[in-house]
C-alpha cells in the first residue's frame, strides 16, 4: 500500500507536508468527489473483506468505492500515514421509518485532532447527506457546508449529528415520486455517536452482519453515490438521480431518470468510472 497510489485514486496532487485543517480538507474533499458510497459487491455476489489490504486493492487499485466500513477506514489509513492524529468511532444511525437510533453499531466514523482542536471526518454516509468538509467537534453550532448545515449536539457524553434538510425542486419530466422531499427547516438526524476509540476488528462481526441481513437497506437495494463539484450523482436499483445544491436560494435541484439494465452498467462507467468483474442485479 502506498501513498502516492491514493493520492493518484482520488486526483489529489497538492502539497501534504503538514499534518493541517487545509490538507485535510483537501483530502477529504478529493475522496468523497473520486471514491463511490456503493454496496454494490453484496449484489454482484462479492464478499466484502474488512481487512486493510483488501480494501486498498478493491477502493485504490480496481477503482471501485464502498460502504462506510470501507471508504472510512481506507481514509483512516491515509491520515494515519500523512502523521494526523487520527481515531475510529462507532456510530448509531438514525431509522427515519423507526424514529429512532439503532440498538447496535453499525456505523464508522473518524475524530481527527489538530492542534488540540477536534473534528469530525465521516466519508462514508453518501447520498445528500454525505459532508464535504471536516466538523469542528463543538454543540450547537451550525456548520454550513455545500451540501447544507450540519451541526452536532452533545449530550451527558453522547454526540448527535443532524443536517438541515432543503426543498427539492424536480422538473415535471421527472417521475415525481421521490422519497424524503423536505420542507425547508426539516432536520435530518443521521447518526448518534460516543468519543470512545474503537479498533476496525469491533466491526467485523457487523460487516459479516450487513452481508446477511434481509433487513438492512445494504441488502434490500443496490446503491452507488458520488459527491460532485457542486451536487451528487445516485444509482439506487435503476433509477438515477442527479442533484444539483442550491439550484435556486435553499433549492436543490433534482433530475430523476429510470434505467434499463443494459443503461444501469453504462452508467456506472461513464458517471462512475466503475467497471465491475460480476454481474450486477440492480
């Protein structure tokens, strides 16, 4: 595994001397715009192996992408490797058909430490609520980014992260059935999360776990995500979704257009750069 492979997957050839805020944010900002949130393994029947040298060949050398158990501890690696001090998290995600947090783990995050400040590095959420910047670790302060505000509360140890959601606007061409359409000051809660330091082998039992589950959201629908210069890309089953931010003033844009299977592997290619070795069932 080497550095300069990485920093040639995610198109990032600046200078990286110092362990510093503006790095990092460059890093992070040239993986989540090069490296896929996808599960597409587990509908191509591909094993998905947590270890480090499998994710490395699977994310860097065969250009794929992956779930956050993934693309977060690929991430973990490179900081660790630049000299950032660097720590993994566990995190609960929140069930919006629940209304409420997971009982289990089953979520990665990453707490960066500079200079005696902390943030939150989290690469691995994808679609519309995925950050492109690091959090400072502070509660009750609005954080906003491209994507939308962000802000993290705290409570008696326990962290919590919600977004601000934005209008939709779809073109009368679009099918018009898209989920989750907020109005504008809807908070999206996404994840709970303690600062207790977890190694990458607590989550192997869940990355087992997700790969078996009939009821996880991972094994119901195959997904592909990637973060743009100015919106996101989403392959879910065969539709695809191109957003735009802030189309119009606390508007995003939204194009909805459904795939045929031959369209869905063309797609991948050509909007994802992903060529994959099995045949995928959307």
């Amino acid at each position: 595994m080497n550095i300069q492979e990485y920093f040639g997957r995610i198109c990032y050839n600046k200078p990286h001397k110092d362990a510093d805020l503006q790095t990092l944010t460059a890093i992070f900002q040239h993986h989540v715009q090069t490296i896929p949130f996808e599960n597409l393994s587990m509908h191509c029947g591909e094993a998905i192996e947590l270890d480090l040298q499998s994710t490395y060949n699977k994310i860097v050398r065969k250009k794929r992408g992956g779930w956050c158990l993934e693309v977060n501890h690929l991430l973990f690696w490179a900081l660790r490797e630049l000299g950032y001090d660097v720590c993994i998290l566990g995190g609960n995600s929140y069930e919006p058909a629940e209304k409420g947090y997971t009982a289990e783990i089953n979520h990665i995050l990453l707490k960066v430490v500079i200079k005696g400040v902390s943030y939150i590095v989290d690469s691995g959420f994808g679609g519309a609520h995925q950050m492109w910047q690091p959090l400072m670790l502070i509660s009750g302060k609005d954080q906003p980014q491209v994507p939308g505000i962000f802000h993290l509360m705290e409570d008696n140890g326990t962290w919590y992260l919600e977004k601000v959601k934005r209008k939709h606007y779809i073109p009368e061409h679009c099918n018009r059935d898209f989920p989750d359409t907020p109005e504008t000051g809807n908070i999206r809660k996404m994840y709970k999360f303690t600062l207790q330091p977890r190694n990458i082998d607590d989550f192997k039992e869940l990355n087992a776990y997700l790969q078996v589950s009939p009821d996880n959201i991972l094994r119901k629908k195959s997904i592909c995500s990637l973060q743009t210069t100015n919106g996101l890309l989403a392959l879910v089953g065969w539709t695809f979704t191109e957003m735009k931010y802030n189309y119009t003033e606390d508007t995003d844009l939204i194009n909805i257009t459904t795939l045929t299977d031959e369209e869905v592997e063309k797609t991948l290619k050509d909007k994802f750069n992903i060529v994959l070795e099995n045949k995928l069932v959307p």
